[in-house]
C-alpha cells in the first residue's frame, strides 16, 4: 500500500493546526479555538466539504465559532434562562443569547483542547484531542462534575471518522448532552451553484418552537418540502430554515445526504444513532452553507417535564461509566 499520508503540527490562517492527510484527502484541526475540525477537502477535485474562514474571516471565526467546521456543543442548543436543572438540584448557566433571555451551545467549542496523539501510516492519519474538566476548569463554574471528552478524528480512504467518548470520572451521576453543529458548504464543488443541490436528512417529526426557539411540547406536521427532505430531496436554501427535528434512522442510518445533481457527486454525514435530535439551520437560505446538527437531546430538556427522559435524550453518566458515538463524512464519486 503507497498510500501518501502524513500527520504533523503547522497553522491555518495563523492559528496552531493539526494537518492531516491521506491520499485525496486532507482535515485539519484548531486545538486551541475550540478543538474545531476546521476543514476537510477533497484534493484531487477541489472540493471543500465544510465551511472554512478564508483568512480576511479569522475575526469573524473567532467571534462565531459555531458556524466553521465541526464545532463541539456541550451542552448543546438552548437552554431556559440558563437553568440546568439535574438530579434535583438547579445549575446555572450564563445567559448568554440577550434576545431569547437563554443560554446557548455551552462553551466548549471556544476553549482550547489538549492534544493528546497524532500519527500517520498506511492505513489512516489520525488526532485524538482531549478536554478534561475537574478543579480549575471553566465547566466548574457551572457543573460540580469531573469528566473527560476526548475527539479522535481519523483520515482514511472510507473519508473523515469521528469518534466523541465521554468518561464520568467524578463521584455523582451527570448530565450527558452533546451536538455537533456541523457547517456543510453547499456548493462544495467550486463550479456548481447553489441551485444544484438537494439534500435528505433521516429527519422524523418537527417540534415546534416558541418565541424564544424552546420545544413547546407541540409537534407540527411536515410540510411538502420537509417531506421529500426526508426521502428523495429537497434543496437546502428552499427556505430559511431554524427547524428542529426528531431523527429518523432509515435503512439503520442516522444521516444526511447531499447530491450535487450537476456533477451527480455525493457527501455523507452519517451520524450514528445515538443522536435522536437534528437541527437544520441554514442562515436565512444564504446559498452559501447550512449546519446540519446531529443533537443528542432535545432543546432545553432538562427543563421539560412529563417527557420520557430516553426518548428526549436527557441521558446521565454514573461514575467511571463511558458514552461513546462514532460519525462519518464520505465522499461518493458519481
């Protein structure tokens, strides 16, 4: 196997990178502005799967890292006047978005990570980065729990692996809520435009969302559009969409779909089913990106009650317990 790879320490726009590459392929990770997957691309062709800063938006990145890359929430989405309520006890988060009065996304995906290992060979390239929260930490703040997040991306010919483990290492029970609030560029072939693509995402029901964007508890049917999301495609920048979604595995996969239908070309995000939760959200149909956001949890679910705490994702840890969930982004050549 000549497979070119490579896993080594450099920059991108100025700030430290972990570059990895293997054969088309190349990913690059910022452990210190939030341990972001900042890009993956495809070589050969050209193609950029993800929405990266060019460097006049490095501001822009840092002020926004939510919508670059693959950025870590945890806890993910919104949260009521910032109460986190758990175990029978009220935790308090900053309200940090002034126009919903709520806490938004959490603060992982604007800290730096620790690297923990990089390394290449044949056979894949590979960065395990790692956050650990105990005495000291920013998290102390606002949860009384010690734990550890460790991201290991993996570069391969099967494209961009993702693997997020959990490990309670405190003595209580705690919270496990996760997201990823993945920025997908569409187009992702520099010649096609916006009107050439479609996208499915294995979506179920949508929950409706008041004023302040939190569940009501509602469900609304699906619209046309959201339909064939769901089955042949729809594109992305129909709508402005802010939406909210269970999710739907379909032939045991969890993942969204986009088909450059000029090029017939094909990137996969399979998630896993662990995340019960999407939400599509694709800045007022800008034509130019859309996140799609795998969610283990539903938003603010600490906050509703009557629910079933599986089926809304308000999952726990008990100590020295493990979560782990793996995702994938591949490119399909037509």
């Amino acid at each position: 196997m000549n497979t070119q790879h490579s896993a080594f320490e450099t920059n991108f726009q100025g700030e430290k990178a972990i570059w990895l590459t293997h054969g088309r392929f190349e990913a690059a990770i910022l452990p210190e502005i939030g341990g972001n997957l900042i890009l993956f691309r495809d070589t050969e062709k050209g193609y950029r799967f993800l929405r990266e800063p060019k460097e006049d938006e490095m501001e822009h990145f840092k002020a926004n890292p939510g919508i670059y890359g693959i950025p870590v929430l945890f806890p993910p989405n919104r949260f009521e006047d910032g109460k986190f309520p758990w175990e029978g006890k009220v935790y308090e988060l900053p309200v940090n978005e002034p126009a919903t009065g709520n806490h938004l996304h959490g603060y992982m995906h604007t800290i730096p990570w620790d690297v923990v290992h990089f390394s290449s060979d044949a056979y894949e390239s590979k960065v395990i980065i790692s956050q650990k929260v105990s005495e000291g930490h920013l998290y102390k703040k606002y949860f009384p729990f010690e734990f550890t997040i460790t991201l290991r991306y993996t570069l391969s010919d099967a494209g961009l692996q993702q693997q997020v483990t959990v490990k309670n290492e405190g003595s209580e029970r705690m919270p496990n809520l996760l997201a990823f609030h993945t920025a997908i560029n569409a187009p992702f072939v520099p010649e096609s435009s916006a009107s050439d693509y479609i996208v499915k995402v294995s979506i179920g029901e949508r929950q409706e969302l008041n004023e302040r964007m939190l569940p009501t508890g509602r469900i609304q049917p699906l619209t046309a559009d959201e339909q064939l999301m769901k089955s042949e495609g729809v594109n992305p920048y129909l709508a402005s969409m802010d939406n909210h979604y269970t999710s739907s595995p379909q032939n045991g996969r969890n993942m969204m779909e986009l088909t450059d239908t000029r090029t017939g070309d094909k990137l996969i995000y399979d998630v896993g089913t662990a995340y019960k939760h999407w939400m599509i959200w694709n800045n007022v149909a800008c034509g130019q990106y859309f996140c799609a956001e795998p969610q283990m949890s539903l938003v603010n679910a600490p906050n509703i009650e009557g629910r079933d705490a599986e089926e809304i994702g308000l999952i726990g840890l008990e100590p020295n317990e493990i979560w782990e969930e793996t995702s994938r982004i591949y490119f399909i050549q037509a």
